[in-house]
C-alpha cells in the first residue's frame, strides 16, 4: 500500500478564457476530447492545440487566473481613466466656453434681426 502525502502544495493554476466564445481551459480538467491529461497548465498544452468551442488559436486565450478569481478583473482595472483624468478647471473652462459662444451667438441672432 502506497501513502499519498500532501506534502506539495497546491498553488490554483491560472484559467485562460476564449475572446472569440467564452470557453474557458480549466487546467484541473484538461481537455479529454484532445486527451490532455488534467493538471496540464495551459502553458504546457501542445503547440497545435487551439479553442475546443471555435478553433480559435492559443494566441486568442487571455488569463483570467485561477478558479475564484473573478473573470475579466484585470481589464477592469483599466476603466475609470476617461473623464475622470479632466480636471475640474478644465470642466468648468469647457462649459464656459460653450455659454459664452452660445451667449455670442444667440447676440448676433437677435441684433440682426
Ligand atoms: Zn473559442
């Protein structure tokens, strides 16, 4: 009799999503249809394997971490940055600026008429 020991520790192996279809490589399944044995990090996946769903090549894959990370957390880091990088002098030098061409215009339109 063989005794297993968990002595290594298991550190959660990055998941990697589909762009084109969502699919998403569990590295602790694999992929059976392909034979890939489970545990097999995406990384380490033949170089001709590509998306099960779609085909799509493994270029098309970004890695969304391991299970309980939530999907797409890192790209969403990246919002927030549009509007919010005006500042507040900028805002209001904005609206001035469109009251005041508005104010000019609406003085032309009268005072010809
Ligand atoms: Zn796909």
């Amino acid at each position: 009799m063989s005794t297993e020991t968990d002595e290594n520790e298991v550190v959660p192996a990055d998941r990697f999503e589909c762009r084109s279809c969502g699919y998403i490589y569990e590295p602790d399944e694999g992929d059976k249809k392909r034979k890939i044995p489970s545990g097999t990090l995406f990384n380490q996946l033949p170089e001709d394997w590509n998306c099960p769903v779609c085909r799509s090549d493994q270029e098309q894959f970004v890695n969304i971490g391991p299970a309980g990370t939530p999907s797409g957390f890192a790209e969403n880091l990246g919002y927030g940055f549009g509007v919010n990088a005006m500042t507040p002098g900028k805002k209001n030098l904005l609206i001035f600026g469109t009251l005041l061409l508005l104010f000019l215009f609406l003085l032309s339109f009268y005072s010809s008429g």
